[in-house]
C-alpha cells in the first residue's frame, strides 16, 4: 500500500509541477461538487441489490498564461452485497491508477489530474484523463483508448465506468499535403491499466460462456491472477486521430496500438492429482485501425464508427484446443441513425455487428455478431421532465436489455430519477445471463 501511494503521489506530483510552471499566477480557481446516491431493488426476490453514495468534487484552476490544471475526485460508499469495492478485480490496475479502499464498502479515487496549455503549434494535456473516441450509445466500437470497469456490466455511465489513464495527449491542426482542415492528435499512454472485472460471485460476474469458459461436471477451475505486461516503455499504448470537417461531414481516421483491455483466459487441464482447469488471463497486443464519420441534414443525423482489431483471441470449446483459444481478426462497426423532427423528441436507431476473420468449429460466439439498438427520448415540462427508453437487442441469442427512465429536474441543480435494467434470454446469451438481475432503481444527482 505505502509503494501504490509513493508512485500515485510522484505522479501527480509531475502533473502539479508542470502547472506551477506557467509564466502567470492561477487567476481563478472553479470548485463544484456533485452528490448522488442509487438505490436498486431486484424484482425477482425483492430485496435491495445496489445501494450507493457518491460524491465527486472537481476543481479547475484557470492561469494566465493559457494553461489549465483540472483535478476530479470521487468517494463512493456501497454496502451491497455482491456490489462492493471488494467484489471488483483490483489486478487489472496499475499502482498509480488503482482506487484505494477503505474497508470493504468504501473506495477513494483520483478520477483526473491533467494539465493543459497551448505549446507552440500543439495543444497538449498530460496527466490522468479520459479519451474518447466514438460515441456510440448502450455498446461500444472505437471508444477502447480507456478500459472500463464492469462492476454494473454496461449499465452504469460510461463517464462513470470508463477508467481515466495517465496520458500524454497532444494535437495540433495540420495544413500541408493532407490539405486544409485536418487536425492531427497524438497519444502516448504508459499507463498499465485494464478493464476491471467483476471477481466470481459478484452480481454481475460473468456466466456466459461466450465470455468465461466452462468446465466439464467433475472438474475443478482455478482462476489465477492476470499476467499483466511488464513495468516498461515497451508497454506503453500508442494511438493517432486524423480528423476534419468537411463538406457537411465529420471525419475521423484512428489508429491504436495497445495491450487489448479484456484479458484472454488460457486454459491448462491437469488430470492429477485432482482433475483441474488452470485459467491464466493475459493480455495481448493489437492494432485497431478505424474511422467516424457523421453528417447532419435537416432533422436527421447520419454516424457510423468501423474499426479492425488484429489478432483477437476468442473462447473456443473445441477438444483440440490445448489452451482454449483461438485467434481471429475481428472488424466491428455501428451504423446510426437519429431523428429530432418532432418538438422535444429524439429517437435514434443503430446496427452493430462484429466479424471474425478467421472463424472455425468451437468459437463459443458466432462469426458474424449482431446487435440492435433503439433510444426514444422525450422531453416536458419546458424540458425539466425526460423520459426515455433504450432498447438492447443481440440478433443471434435472441436476449436483449431494456432500459426505461424517467428523470425530473427538481432545481436547476437537482435531478430526481426513476428507472429499471430488465434482461430476458437465455442464460447463455451476453444479455440472458443476468436475467435473474431485473432491477427498479431511484437516483438523485445534486449539483454544488
């Protein structure tokens, strides 16, 4: 514990001296606070599933020089069995990154500490942050840069869920042989961290065997810790973005070199003395090579995201297998199409299939993977009401998630919500295995 602090304390250390650096004085420092708390009752046994607290203070120190140092916190208090700090994998973290508990039921992070200024012909921001790429809504395609905590599976904000890492983000408009317009931003990411998982037994732990593999009745699993990669530069992550505007359209072209942020569960049989299952999760490299695009017309919104990951390894159950893996390149993509042409109203419509390249007899998913999204937004009240639907379908399994909500703004400042997480399918599907974790939840946000 004092050698994760000395190394989370050295690092911000470096972003706070940059700050300090700054030609000017601070000439004004923004501090906003925002509470929340969530309550989750399962409708399948009554009893209460989530009960959380949070509190998120952020503060933005503005200099005269231009620069900008922003640091955002949070403290989340949850005492639910299966939901607490304890239940989430805490190997995929790097020192510097990973959340401090307090207890079992109390978790202390440093959300972001980045500091930005203009240098020269860049704009830079280095320091613990948050990179998005894509905007798809419910899943995800191109917006890999950070992992992504899956202690609520994909049911919580992705701001929330996304893990910030410490980055060195630099960008700068481009005017040259690619022409006018382009805007080049590059990435350098040392940062070891993962997407950090639910451990076995918690709520929403993984079951389907697309995703964990499963052992023949007589046979013991032993799940060994994550082989993360080594403390070096050779680790690190990599990625750049072309993007432009032109002709109505937003463009983008990405590449990203990086560690993929779900482990691959390799699998050992051992026969004696006990019959026995090793899994050993380790990272593997890839390059993604991607693009946006967007273009709005009248009432409509056209946007899609493609991206191609290189040798993928995917679950197969196949006997001649000796590690339970195989690899595949995989291209995925969303297609999306929005609508806003009635008053207070917005539904949005997108496909996303994912493709394996090189797929073969006991891949546990299917080549070709579909899923549909539909969100339906309404507005009343001179827009202090919403209500809202987001439906989840996957195609091949036939399982699904619908998410009902209802929020209403109470103050300008405070938001009360009611809503529900209903799962249905079969059991083996992504979406059916957590269909016995219906839920009604309340909320509150206050803002300070």
């Amino acid at each position: 514990m004092a050698c994760e602090r000395w190394r989370c304390a050295r690092a911000a250390v470096v972003v706070l001296s940059l700050a300090v650096t700054d030609p000017a004085e601070a000439a004004q420092a923004d501090i906003s606070h925002i509470l929340s708390s969530r309550l989750a009752v399962g409708t399948d046994e009554a009893r209460v599933q989530q009960f959380d607290l949070e509190w998120r203070p952020e503060v933005r120190w503005r200099f005269d020089g231009g620069g900008r140092l922003t640091g955002m916190g949070r403290a989340r208090y949850q005492p639910s069995d299966g939901m607490r700090t304890g239940d989430l994998g805490r190997g995929t973290y790097s020192r510097p990154s990973r959340p401090t508990r307090l207890g079992d039921r109390l978790e202390l992070e440093l959300r972001e500490l980045y500091y930005e200024r203009p240098v020269g012909g860049w704009y830079v921001s280095v320091g613990k942050q948050q990179v998005v790429w894509g905007k798809a809504d419910g899943l995800k395609v191109l917006d890999v840069v950070d992992p992504q905590s899956f202690r609520e599976f994909i049911l919580e904000d992705f701001e929330q869920s996304r893990i910030p890492l410490w980055t060195l983000d630099a960008e700068r408009p481009l005017d040259g042989w690619l022409g006018d317009g382009w805007t080049l931003q590059l990435l350098w990411i040392p940062d070891r961290t993962y997407d950090a998982l639910p451990a076995p037994g918690a709520t929403y732990a993984f079951r389907s065997p697309r995703l964990v593999p499963r052992a023949p009745p007589g046979v013991r699993v032993r799940l060994n810790d994550a082989r993360r990669p080594g403390p070096t530069l050779a680790a690190s992550d990599a990625g750049l973005r072309l993007s432009r505007y032109a002709g109505g359209w937003d463009l983008s072209f990405n590449y990203l070199y990086q560690y993929h942020n779900q482990p691959v569960l390799r699998q050992r049989f051992s026969a004696s003395p006990v019959p026995t299952v090793e899994i050993r999760p380790v990272y593997r490299r890839t390059h993604l090579i991607g693009a946006t695009f967007s273009h709005a017309s009248g009432d409509w919104v056209t946007r899609g995201e493609i991206g191609y990951f290189t040798e993928r390894l995917f679950l197969t159950d196949a006997p001649g297998d000796g590690d339970g893996v195989a690899a595949s390149g995989e291209l995925d993509y969303v297609l999306g199409l929005d609508w806003s042409g009635a008053t207070d109203t917005f539904i949005s419509g997108q496909l996303f299939q994912s493709r394996l390249s090189r797929h073969r007899s006991g891949i546990t998913r299917p080549r070709l993977d579909t899923n549909l999204t539909l969100l339906v937004r309404r507005n009343f009240r001179n827009e202090t009401m919403t209500a809202e639907v987001l439906w989840i379908v996957n195609t091949n399994e036939g399982d699904g998630l619908v998410r009902p909500r209802l929020a209403y703004d109470l103050e300008d400042n405070l938001e009360v919500w009611l809503g529900a997480d209903v799962f249905y399918g079969d059991t083996e599907g992504l979406f059916g295995q957590f269909r016995d974790n219906d839920r009604i939840m309340l909320g509150m946000k206050l803002g300070l």
